[in-house]
C-alpha cells in the first residue's frame, strides 16, 4: 500500500518544471507575437503614400544629381559669369575638358557631395509635400486632378522644400565656383584644402549677416522654383498619362524615362531665367565675383544692359542636357522606388467572425 501510495503521488519537482516550460513558452509567443507585430506596423508605416514618396523622393533626388554632376557644375560656372570675363565662355566640350585639366576628375564632382546632401532632403520633401497637396485638392477621394491643380500643389511642394534646405543650397554654389580658375578669385593652389560644407556655412553665418546670410537669394530661387516644380509635376503628370497605352496604368519604364526628359525639359527653359538670378543673387557678396544687385528688378535691368536678353539663358543648354537624365532618371527611380515601398504593407488579417 505504502508503495502503491508513493507510485501515484504527484511529483512536485516535476510539476514545476512543466510549469516553467508552459511559461517560457508563452514568453517566447508573446516575444515573436509582438516582434512580428512590430514588424508589421513598420511596414505600414513605410508603405504609405506619403512616407513611400518621402524616401523614393530622396532617393531620385541623390541619383538624378550624381548622374549629371559635371554638367551641374558647370552650368553654375556659366551662370555666374558677367560681362568681360571669359574664363569659361567656351563650347561645352571645351569647357569641360578645361575644369578636367585644371582640377582633375574630382572637379567634375566638385560640390556634388553638398549637393546630395542637399537633395536628398530637398526631394523628399517635395514629393511627400506633393502627395499630401494633391490629397486637399482632389475633387473626391482618389480623384484625378486637373492639370492646373496639379501646377498649384507642385508650386507650394516646391516652395515648401526650398525653404526647408536653401542654405545647403547656397553652401553648394559657394563649393562649387571656389576652386574654378576664374582670375577675379584670385589664383589658388589646388593643393590647398579647400572649405567643406560646415566650415562654409560657419564662415557665411559669421561674415554675412547670420540667417540672413545663409538665405540669400532665396526669393528670386522661390520665384523661380515654385513655377518649376508646378510645371514638372503638371507636365509630368500630363505626358505620363500620353505615353501610356490604352488599358495600362503602369507604363514601360522607357515611357517613364522619355516622361520625365519631356517635363523637366518644358519646365527648366520656362523659369530658366530665375536660376540664373538665383546664383547671381547668392555670389552677390563674395570678393571679387560680386555683383551688388539692390533688387531683382535691378539684377534684371542690369543684365539686360550688359549682356542682353541672352544674359538671362546663360548656360542653358548645358543645362537641358543635364535636364533630360537628370529628370528622366529622376521620376523613374521615384516611382519604382515608391511602388516597391508601397508593396511592403503586410498582408490585412482574416476578419474574426
């Protein structure tokens, strides 16, 4: 009997182990339940439209730019430019051939790394500005917009990024122009280091007057990127909606390709004009190469008198050449990006019945 009893006693030690295990076993459950929630919130947060247009925005913005960073390069250097100086008034090959010899490949490159540090943020904001205008002005909800809304919603996404990243802007044509060989400089030995892009920002707070300094020339820059961004998005918009086939929503990236060359194309030679008084606006202090515009009325009288009507086109074909891939490579990384982000919303679960 004594035995008896003893075989069907429980086993304490025994019955905490089990216990312990159950436990561990619903520890590790809730850890992968909430790790796998967790994940899932992470992707929809990222496949949203506005956060997916954010971060394919940046993205378009950093390629676009490091595919056409000599013909940006020089397209400043032909902007900034006045009557009499002549150190770059060459053919574009020659020109380009001239910024090799005297600064090597890195002179091609010279400022793309302000830049991209500018564009991406500049991008990215644009594009999800963009998307969050375009959701106040649909006529209902997913409607399609009309050409002029979307000339509206892209005009305030332009000035709405410009505002939030010019002084990397303005630190950007600094780096640019500093080590080109224009005489009014002064000569200076490319062995030296030159200013990178804090110790260029500090220099322009301290000499030129603060916050003030660092947004020089901004309004002629919004004069003239409002219109521009409204015009790409419009024109964009527009021939995107031309090159696709009866019956397709997604066209061929190639359509996509030859879009964005068309609209970036139409939308540089209209507000043309204001780029270049925005890089002479932001020069307008610096020794040597200053212009001392009072006003823009000013800038414009003054350019008409010295170097005519063409005076406000300088550099303008460089600058459709840098256009057409620069655009084109733009908006197709833009949406492949946007619609491989927007494909990582997790799957909706089955309805509890």
């Amino acid at each position: 009997m004594s035995v008896a009893r003893q075989e069907a006693a429980p086993n304490p030690t025994s019955q905490v182990d089990s216990s312990e295990v159950a436990t561990g076993n619903m520890t590790n459950t809730a850890i992968t339940e909430t790790s796998a929630s967790f994940m899932d919130n992470v992707r929809r947060s990222i496949s949203t439209p506005v956060v997916a247009s954010f971060l394919a925005g940046g993205v378009a913005g950093a390629v676009s730019r490091t595919v056409v960073s000599p013909l940006e390069r020089l397209k400043i250097l032909y902007q900034i430019q006045s009557a009499g100086r002549t150190e770059y008034q060459l053919s574009i090959w020659k020109a380009l051939t001239k910024m090799y010899q005297d600064e090597g490949w890195r002179g091609f490159m010279r400022g793309n790394g302000t830049n991209c540090v500018r564009i991406v943020p500049y991008s990215a904001v644009q594009f999800s500005a963009y998307s969050i205008y375009k959701k106040f002005a649909e006529p209902y909800p997913g409607g399609d917009l009309s050409p002029l809304r979307r000339l509206v919603c892209g005009g305030f996404a332009g000035i709405t990024s410009v505002t939030f990243t010019y002084p990397l802007d303005i630190v950007r044509t600094r780096l640019s122009i500093q080590s080109a060989s224009f005489a009014a400089l002064g000569k200076q030995k490319l062995e030296t280091e030159l200013p990178g892009i804090m110790a260029t920002m500090k220099t322009m707070y301290r000499n030129e007057g603060g916050i003030k300094g660092l947004y020089r020339g901004i309004i002629p820059t919004v004069a003239g990127v409002a219109p521009y961004v409204g015009l790409n998005f419009m024109a964009y918009e527009s021939v995107r909606k031309y090159f696709t086939p009866p019956g397709d929503k997604n066209p061929a990236w190639y359509r996509k390709l030859a879009a964005g060359a068309v609209s970036g194309g139409f939308a540089q030679t209209c507000t043309y004009p204001f780029d270049v008084l925005r890089r002479r606006f932001q020069i307008n202090s610096m020794s040597g190469m200053g212009y001392q515009y009072k006003s823009i009325t000013h800038a414009i009288t003054t350019i008409f008198a010295q170097e005519g009507f063409r005076g406000l086109y300088k550099g303008l074909v460089p600058n459709l050449l840098k256009v057409a891939p620069s655009m084109a490579s733009s908006w197709l990384s833009f949406e492949v990006t946007r619609d491989f982000l927007v494909g990582f919303k997790p799957p909706e679960s089955p309805a509890v019945t």
